[in-house]
C-alpha cells in the first residue's frame, strides 16, 4: 500500500490547491489525488517553472489580441469592448462521459422541439392543462403571429446550446436552455486555437476530438442542394454593438455565410432578399443571432431598430428558412423546467434522461423573477412539492433569499410571476489566477445542430469559469472567465477534421454581386479613412521636419499651406494631433463593421497602429522628434496596404475599398495641387508637393531641371505612370466602376460611368502649361460629384 502511495504521489493535488468542502472538482477525485485523464496536464503544470506557465499563457493571450477578439460590456450607460477574458487551462471530459452526456441532450432537443411545435400549433400541452396557459399568455416571448406558422424546413429548431454543470453528486444538470439564438459557439473555436497554443505539447499527442467536422457538417446541411435556387444563407446580425458580434463576423466568415443586418434585408414577393450592390438576391436560409421581437417591426415590436419590415410575412410564406424560428426564445423560460420531465413522457414517451436543476413554478401571468429556493426550508419545500398555495410571504422571503419587502411587492404586483430554483453548488475546475492553480465553479455551454434531420453535438464545447467561488460570478458581465473543452478519446488517435472535408459534390462559386450595399459602404468608407490617414501622417511629417530643420525661417511656409491642413482636419501644433486619432478611430469603426470581409492581419495592423499613434500622443513633441514617430507609422500604414491590396480577392468587396482609396488619394491630390502649386505660394512649397507624393526620387531622375510648377504638375497631375499622381487616381477610378454592376446598361454607360469617362478625359487632355489653380479644383468639384453618384448607385 505505501509503495503504491509512493507511485502515485506525483499526481496527488498541486501544492496549495485547495478545493471547497463538499464540492465535486473536475481534477481531483475524492481521494485527493488527480484524476488519470488530467494527468498529462497536471504534470506539465507542476513541473513547470512560473515563467513558463506565464509564457503558456501569454501564447494564448497573444493569438486573441492579434486576432482582435473581445467582447462588449455593459454598464453604468456606456458599453466598452473587452478584450477575450481566456483561462488558458482547458476543462478535461473524458469520452465515456461525454458518450454517456450526448443521449440526454439530443433527447432534449427532440423534446424541446416537439414542444415548440404544439406551442405554435395546436396547443394541447395548455388546453390538457399540462402547462399553465399564464405561463404563455404573459410572456413576452411567446409570439402570436407566429402560431399556425408551419416552417418551410419541417423543423423549428435547429441550432441548439444548453448549459450544464456537474452537482455535488457527480451528475451532470441542465441548468438553461438556450434557444433563441445561442451565442458561443464561435468562441469555443478561438478558445480551442488559443488554448492548443499554450499547450501545443499536450494537444497535439491528446487525442482530442476535434470542433471543425461540427461546423464542416452544420454548413453542408444549410448548404444542402436541391432545396432552392441558389440556396444562399445568411447571418442576420444586430450589428457591431451586440455583445457577441466579433462572433457573428467569425462565424461567417468562417463558414463563408454572408453577414447581414436587419437593413440589408428586404421582403418581396413574400420572399426576403438581401440588398446588394447588383439588386436584390434571395436569402434562402437566415441564421438569425437578434432576439426575434426584433426581427420584424410590423408585425412583432414596432420599437425595432434591427429589424426586417415583413420577415412573418416572408415565413408565413414559406419563403425562407428561419434557425431557430422565430419565438423559440419562449422555451428559454425558466418555468418551463418545471415541468419538462413530465412533457417529456407526454411528447416523448421517455422519462427526461437529463435532468434540470431543480426548479418549481409558483404561479402569475409569466415569469418574472427567479428566487432561489433554499431545500432545508421544509414548509417552503412541501408547499412546492404539492403545488399547494403558499401565503406565507415573510417566510418564502427568507427561504428564497429575498428580503421579505422585496418580495411582498412582488407577489402583490399584478401579473407578477415566480420562478423557485435550487441552490446548486457547480463542480470547480482548475483555472490559473496570478500564475497559481486554484479551483474556481465551472458550466459548460454545449451546442447541438441538426444536419441531415439528426441532432448532432459538439464533441467540446464552451466553459464559464467563475471569477470567485461564488457560483453567480460565472457570468462574464460579472468577471467571469471561458476556457476550451477537450473531449478526451479512450481510444487511441482521433481522426484529423477540417472544415473543407466533406463537400458537397461538384464545387459552386459563389455569385461576385452577393455583396450586402452596406458592406460595400462601409468597405468605400474604410478605403477613405485608410488613405485619408496615410495622408495625414505624410503633411504632418512634411511639416515638422520644415520645423526641425529651419525653425522660425518655415512659419511663412506653414502658414501658407494651412488650409491643406484644415482640409485634413489637423494642425501642427501637436506632434500627434487629436485630428489624426479621430481618423484612425473611423477607419477602426468602420473596418469593425465588416470584420466578416476585413483581413484578421489587417485588422491587427490597424489597432497596432492606432495604439501605437496613442502611446506616441503623450510622448511626441513637434519638430524632429514628431517626424521620426511619424516615420514609423508611416511604415505600419505601408504594411496594411500591402496586406489589403496584394493579398485581397478581387471580389466585389476588394474592388469598393479600392474605389474609397482611390477616390480619397485623388481628393487630396487635387486639393494639394491646388494650393502648393499655386504660383503665390513661398519658396518650398513645390518641394513640399513633391515630398507628399512620395516622388521626390523619381523627379530628380526624370527632370534635369530644378523643381517648377510644370515639373510639378507633370508629375503628380497628368502622369499616368506614376501610382500617386491625379491621372493614375482617375485612370483607377474609371477602370474600376466599368467593372461594378450596372456600369452598362444595354451597352449604354451609365450615369456614373458616363462621369468617370467625362473626368478621364478632362484630365488626359491636360497640359502642364495649361492646367492652373482653379481648373484643379474644377477637377476636384468632378472628383467629389463621383462619390455622390457611388452612393446613389450602390448604397441605397
């Protein structure tokens, strides 16, 4: 016995990880040592030095800031994107587990769908008086215009996540059920990435079972032919200030869906389309990721923002696919657990395989407020059990956790309704804080899809850790943190998944018009900013080195090109001005409002320049200092320009952003043009246009002159070979909107295109000698007018 205590005691329980009295951990077994499947990881942890665990997890940390993931808080009015709170020790479940966890759930699902069903449908589960018609008849997620709607696919749910945790009887529970429109899944993905890197040494050799074939499938059934024309799925978001919206860009992008919002969609013919630059296409398949009352104004809250004008109409239609229908949130109710096990045999004919935290229906009109039960209070517990009223509200008070005042009001309020939930205390699972291993409460998210009329689950899926041992500090708005879930194989090697496996039969291209009109807007507009940055950060450089090197002597000369700093929105008396910022800023917003078609490099060069300009604001003083920091981030501009323009597809979505950039470099040229070859203006400023575009090598070699005005405006005007000169902006332009929808109509151009050709011309005819101060800004009204006509043509 010693020697066998002696063999193991490399796996009794990390030095000062103490787990709580009574409390099941998902390391430790009872006897107090580690677990065999968590020992792998248990080792690597104790022989690890704490810089090691600290690079372990500063890898993973690493990959979530580069790959811009966060979250968005809410509090005290404002909301604040955070970044991705990561505990970087993974939650261990070995297969026979996990094998014996998967019936309950997809039996869960078939109950909850059987029950969505009668819920819109004929309703016997109330008219038996199986369900109390209150509970319905209240709640404001139980739709009625969307009773009698049968679903075009036959099925109401089809993405499905459930929470569970482990009580203190080793059993798993049901604690929620998530069927509205369960977020997550997308970053269990980035979890499992982010987490594989700090422990590539385990992962790789662990036999875990991997999350892409559940995607992979997911997709294809979405994607199953023969259902449509075209079959096109979209991702109907609330848009960039939901509190998942990183993931409903990840996802998307991910799968290859488009990414939609309530605006982009229309409903025709009693069909929904989605709103592209070359008209509208139909949407066969949504995945919506917005609570349904806001899915459509007209008919459901006529307060909506996000919403789709006519989407009932279109589903009571038949004409789209919905996942999950809309109302599905009415099986979220807490109540509801009441009283499944007994639906479960009425529906099923089963006994509920999976059990819920225990949970009791007090009554009212719908459910209002959830008060957790205290099981030791026996008068509270026999009233519960025998559905038995119950008056005493001083003492429900106290077993319920409330204060007696607060809960006499509202039992008073009309309509009010109460929820009674036990107490569970939730296994704790090993999460490292302050570079120590310590227990803290842990719920996984489990996620379900139908593919192919089964319910398939995740082989993984999404932890909640606690921040503290309290159980409600789970909650990431209250601190708490997520990690991967590893579904450990018993059997040897697990089969290696992508997510390109498994096709669907010959290959389809995607349609190049299937760009949503905002997309392309806000692709437009990130182009702007793009340049319109690149352009600042060159002015300002121009003129602090003039202050560097000639001081007092370069007033005139910056006093004169003044207004080419007004036109960029800056001054010069700030080494970074706010000016700048504010423009990063947009560019930031805008690119985050299609972080579905932006490049997660790029991305990342974005926010590393914008926090690199910040840093640079409080430090930066003007002059030869100012210049250099310039410099640098003119080198980091540089390096998203590469990463956009040479790696970009030249979808419809690339050819867009290229129009912004080209339309903003040949606003800013003209207007510089303008003004710095002004023959008024002093001594430098041909120089200075020379220098801002980035041609100061090329003049000298082409022209054996020293710089004049016609040398000038040669160059950066009418040159068509050179990438920053005015020609090369329009050349650009006029090439790019003769390759957009509806360039030609009936072999006519259009009024766009027409305008473009006027401007080509215009500016081809142009002679040095000829083209003075105010015809450039002729050209620049021209320049303008095209934005106006993009907009017009694309946007709306």
């Amino acid at each position: 016995m010693d020697g066998d205590r002696e063999r193991l005691s490399e796996v009794t329980a990390p030095r000062d990880y103490a787990c709580q009295p009574g409390v099941p951990d998902e390391m430790i077994g009872p006897d107090g040592l580690v677990r065999p499947l968590w020992r792998p990881l248990a080792r690597a942890l104790a022989s690890a030095l704490p810089q090691e665990i600290e690079l372990r997890r500063a890898r993973a940390e690493q990959y979530l800031r580069d790959s811009g993931v966060f979250y968005r808080q809410y509090g005290a009015g404002r909301s604040d994107e955070r970044p991705w709170p990561l505990s970087p020790v993974p939650v261990l479940v070995d297969q026979a587990d996990w094998d014996a966890l998967t019936p309950g759930l997809i039996q869960r699902a078939e109950l909850l769908e059987a029950l969505m069903a009668d819920l819109y449908g004929p309703n016997r589960m109330v008219a038996d008086a199986h369900l109390p018609p209150e509970l319905l008849a209240g709640n404001g997620e139980w739709l009625r215009p969307m009773v009698g709607v049968r679903p075009r696919s036959g099925h109401f749910l089809h993405f499905l996540a459930f929470e569970i945790g482990r009580g203190p009887d080793g059993k798993w529970w049901v604690l929620a059920d998530r069927t509205q429109a369960p977020s997550g899944a997308g970053y269990a993905l980035e979890n499992r990435v982010a987490t594989s890197r700090a422990f590539s040494d385990l992962y790789a050799g662990g036999n875990i079972h991997r999350l892409a074939g559940f995607f992979r499938d997911f997709r294809n059934a979405l994607l199953r032919p023969g259902e449509d024309s075209e079959g096109r799925v979209v991702i109907l978001s609330p848009g960039p200030m939901n509190e998942t919206y990183f993931e409903h860009a990840y996802i998307a992008r991910y799968l290859g869906f488009t990414l939609v919002q309530g605006e982009d969609l229309t409903v025709l013919g009693g069909r929904v389309h989605v709103r592209t630059v070359s008209g509208p296409r139909p949407a066969e398949v949504i995945w919506r990721r917005l609570d349904s009352t806001y899915a459509d104004p007209v008919e459901l809250d006529p307060g909506s923002r996000i919403g789709t004008p006519g989407m009932v109409s279109a589903l009571r239609a038949g004409g789209v696919t919905m996942i999950n229908s809309l109302g599905s949130g009415v099986l979220e109710t807490r109540a509801l657990m009441a009283f499944l096990p007994r639906l479960s045999r009425l529906l099923l004919g089963q006994p509920l395989a999976l059990p819920n935290i225990a949970t009791w229906w007090l009554g009212g009109a719908a459910e209002r407020g959830v008060v957790q039960a205290s099981p030791s209070n026996l008068m509270l517990s026999r009233a519960l059990a025998t559905g038995a009223p119950f008056e005493h509200q001083g003492e429900l008070g106290l077993a319920a956790n409330l204060p007696p005042d607060e809960l006499a009001a509202r039992l008073a309020r009309d309509g009010a309704a109460l929820v009674a939930q036990e107490v569970v205390r939730l296994s704790t699972t090993p999460t490292l804080i302050e570079g120590r291993l310590m227990p803290r409460p842990m719920a996984l998210r489990v996620f379900l899809a139908r593919v192919n009329g089964r319910w398939q689950v995740m082989p993984g899926g999404f932890a909640r850790i606690g921040a503290s041992p309290d159980p409600a500090a789970i909650a990431m708005q209250r601190g708490g943190s997520t990690a991967d879930v590893w579904v450990v194989s018993d059997k040897g090697p697990v089969a290696e998944v992508s997510l390109t496996g498994g096709g669907l039969g010959p290959y389809r291209r995607v349609s190049p018009g299937a760009l949503p009109a905002r997309a392309a807007d806000n692709l437009f507009w990130l182009g702007r900013y793009v340049e319109r940055t690149e352009a600042t950060v060159r002015l300002l450089r121009a003129c602090n080195m003039r202050m560097a090197e000639t001081g007092a002597s370069a007033r005139p000369l910056l006093a004169a090109i003044e207004p080419l700093l007004e036109f960029n929105g800056i001054t010069a008396d700030r080494g970074i001005p706010p000016g700048l910022l504010e423009t990063l800023s947009a560019a930031i917003a805008t690119a985050g409002r299609v972080r579905d078609r932006f490049s997660p490099d790029a991305w990342s060069a974005l926010v590393d320049i914008d926090k690199t300009a910040r840093r640079m604001e409080t430090r930066v003083a003007p002059g030869d200092d100012a210049a250099r920091a310039l410099s640098a981030l003119l080198r980091k501009l540089a390096g998203i320009s590469g990463l956009v323009h040479e790696n970009m597809y030249r979808f419809l979505g690339w050819r867009f952003l290229t129009l912004g950039r080209l339309h903003e470099r040949a606003m800013g040229m003209s207007a510089m043009l303008a003004i710095l070859a002004d023959p008024d203006m002093p001594e430098g400023a041909l120089d200075i246009a020379v220098e801002l575009g980035d041609s100061v090598m090329t003049h000298r070699r082409r022209f054996a002159v020293s710089t004049t005005r016609e040398t000038v405006i040669d160059l950066l005007g009418l040159d068509e070979a050179n990438p920053r000169s005015l020609r090369h902006q329009i050349d650009g332009l006029r090439d790019q909107i003769s390759r957009l929808p509806g360039a030609y109509e009936g072999g006519n151009p259009s009024t766009l295109m027409r305008a473009a050709m006027r401007l080509q011309v215009t500016l081809a005819t142009e002679a040095p000698e000829t083209l003075g101060s105010d015809a450039i800004w002729d050209l620049r009204a021209q320049i303008l007018a095209l934005s106006d006509l993009i907009t017009g043509a694309y946007f709306h």
